[in-house]
C-alpha cells in the first residue's frame, strides 16, 4: 500500500499547500482516490478530532487542517464523482435565518466531507424555505443547522416548523449546533441530534446514517 504518512502528517498539521502536493503525488503514483480518502484524509482528520477532544488541539488547529482537507478534496472530489464513488451520507448545512456566522458551520462541513459525507452548503441566513427546497431537489440524509446568535436560536425552530408544516420533516434526521445552542434546546424544538463542535458533528452525522 502507498505509504500515506507525508499526507496525514500534512492534514494533522494544517499544512494545506504540502496536503496537496502529496495528494497529486500519490494519484500521481496510481492511488485510487477512495483509497486516498479511507487510509489517510478520514484517519488524519479522525485523528484531528480526536486531538481537539483531548484538549490537545484548539479552533486554529482545527481550520488549519479543516482548510487542508479541503484544499485536497478541491482536488479528488471530480475524480471520486468520475468513479461513482458512494458517499457516507448526504448532508444539506447552513447558518440560520438572520445569523451571518459561518467560521463554525464552514469548519463543521470540511470535516464532514473530510469524513465522506457529501456537503451542500447553504451559507448563511438560509430561510426555512430554503432548506425545504433544497431537500425536495437534492433529497440529503441529514439537514444541519448552525446559529451563533441567542437572537438566531428560535430561527432553527421556525426551521423546523416550516419543514413540518411543508411535509418535509420526516425525510431527513436534522441535527443543531453553535456556540449557544444546547442538547436541551436541540430537545426542546424536537431536533434529532446536537453537535458540540466539528468532531463531535462528525460523530453525530454517522450516528444518524447509521455508519
Ligand atoms: Co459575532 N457574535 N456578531 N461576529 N462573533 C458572537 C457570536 C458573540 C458571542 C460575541 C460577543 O458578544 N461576545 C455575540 C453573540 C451574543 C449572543 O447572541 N449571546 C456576537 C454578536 C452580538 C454579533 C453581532 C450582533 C454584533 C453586532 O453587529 N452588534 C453581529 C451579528 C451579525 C449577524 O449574524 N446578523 C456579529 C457579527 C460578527 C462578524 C460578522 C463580525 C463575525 C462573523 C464572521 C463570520 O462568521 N464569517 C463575528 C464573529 C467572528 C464572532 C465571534 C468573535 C467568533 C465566532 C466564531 O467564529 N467562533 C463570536 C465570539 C466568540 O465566540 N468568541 C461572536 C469560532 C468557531 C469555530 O466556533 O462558531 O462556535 P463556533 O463553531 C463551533 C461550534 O459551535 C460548533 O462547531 C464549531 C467548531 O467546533 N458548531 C456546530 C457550529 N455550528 C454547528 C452546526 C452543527 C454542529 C456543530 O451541526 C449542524
């Protein structure tokens, strides 16, 4: 097997340009991409999570190596799609109605499709009607929310009211998350799940696809 070591070490370190140089290197060397993906970006960035757990890891070290995984991605995602590829599940994220914060939520997505998900990312101050469109035409496994704000909160819940009442609730598992929001409110609204921070997200996501 291609020896992955070059990469993981450049995803743990956040050194995106050094990530994609070993990326073209190994598909260079006839790695497949999924090969690529399953032995060094998803264990590097489990790793990463798992650092960022252990309190050994902050914020910055997070999007330093959420901005690699990304950076490698840019580069094997139209050959994975060329292959067919299944993805690990589909998600649809986005920052709530009136929350322009997206630091979190974009540092959520790179790590879930550091882990295989599929992400479609809404941006910010995404309408519920948004959301209830997007899942009609692109029918995700999982809905992400993410709100920054004490005043964007009760946005996730009129969220999931106007999935309800579009008919669309019981399509997708919805999961919350942001600095503000709790496992309690994420109850209290009738979410299906709530993500501490990215890794934890990551871990929640598979829960939810049964992965
Ligand atoms: Co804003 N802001 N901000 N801000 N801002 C906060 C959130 C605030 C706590 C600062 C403060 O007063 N101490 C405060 C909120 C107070 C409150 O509601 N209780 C605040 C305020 C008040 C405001 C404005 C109203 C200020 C004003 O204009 N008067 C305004 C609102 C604009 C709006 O949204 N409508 C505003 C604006 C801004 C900027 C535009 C300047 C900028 C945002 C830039 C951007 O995002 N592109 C900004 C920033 C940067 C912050 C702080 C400093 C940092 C937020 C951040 O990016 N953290 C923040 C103070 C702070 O947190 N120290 C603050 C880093 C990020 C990695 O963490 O987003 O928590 P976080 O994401 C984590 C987890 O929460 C979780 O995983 C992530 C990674 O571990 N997570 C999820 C997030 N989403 C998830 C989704 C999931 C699962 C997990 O599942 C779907």
């Amino acid at each position: 097997m291609h020896d992955f070591s070059t990469l993981r070490g450049a995803v743990l370190s956040g050194d995106a340009p050094a990530a994609v140089a070993a990326t073209r290197q190994a598909l260079d060397a006839g790695v497949d991409p999924l090969e690529l993906t399953n032995h060094a970006i998803s264990p590097a960035m489990d790793e990463v999570g798992r650092l960022y757990e252990a309190g050994e890891y902050f914020v910055p070290e997070l999007l330093l190596a959420a901005r690699a995984t990304k950076e490698v991605f840019k580069v094997i995602r139209p050959l994975l799609a060329r292959q067919g590829a299944q993805p690990t599940g589909r998600v649809v994220l986005g920052t709530v109605q009136g929350d322009l914060h997206d630091i979190g939520k974009n540092l959520v997505a790179a790590m879930l499709e550091g882990s295989g998900f599929e992400v479609i990312d809404l941006g910010v101050s995404v309408s519920a009607d948004k959301f209830v469109s997007t899942i009609r035409e692109k029918q995700p496994d999982i809905v992400g929310l993410s709100a920054l704000l004490t005043t964007t909160m009760p946005a996730m819940k009129a969220t999931l009211e106007g999935l309800r009442s579009a008919g669309v609730r019981d399509r997708v598992k919805v999961m919350i998350g942001g600095a503000p929001v709790t496992q309690t409110y994420a109850d209290a609204i009738g979410a299906d799940a709530y993500g501490e921070n990215a890794a934890k997200a990551v871990d929640v996501a598979r829960r939810l696809v049964g992965r």
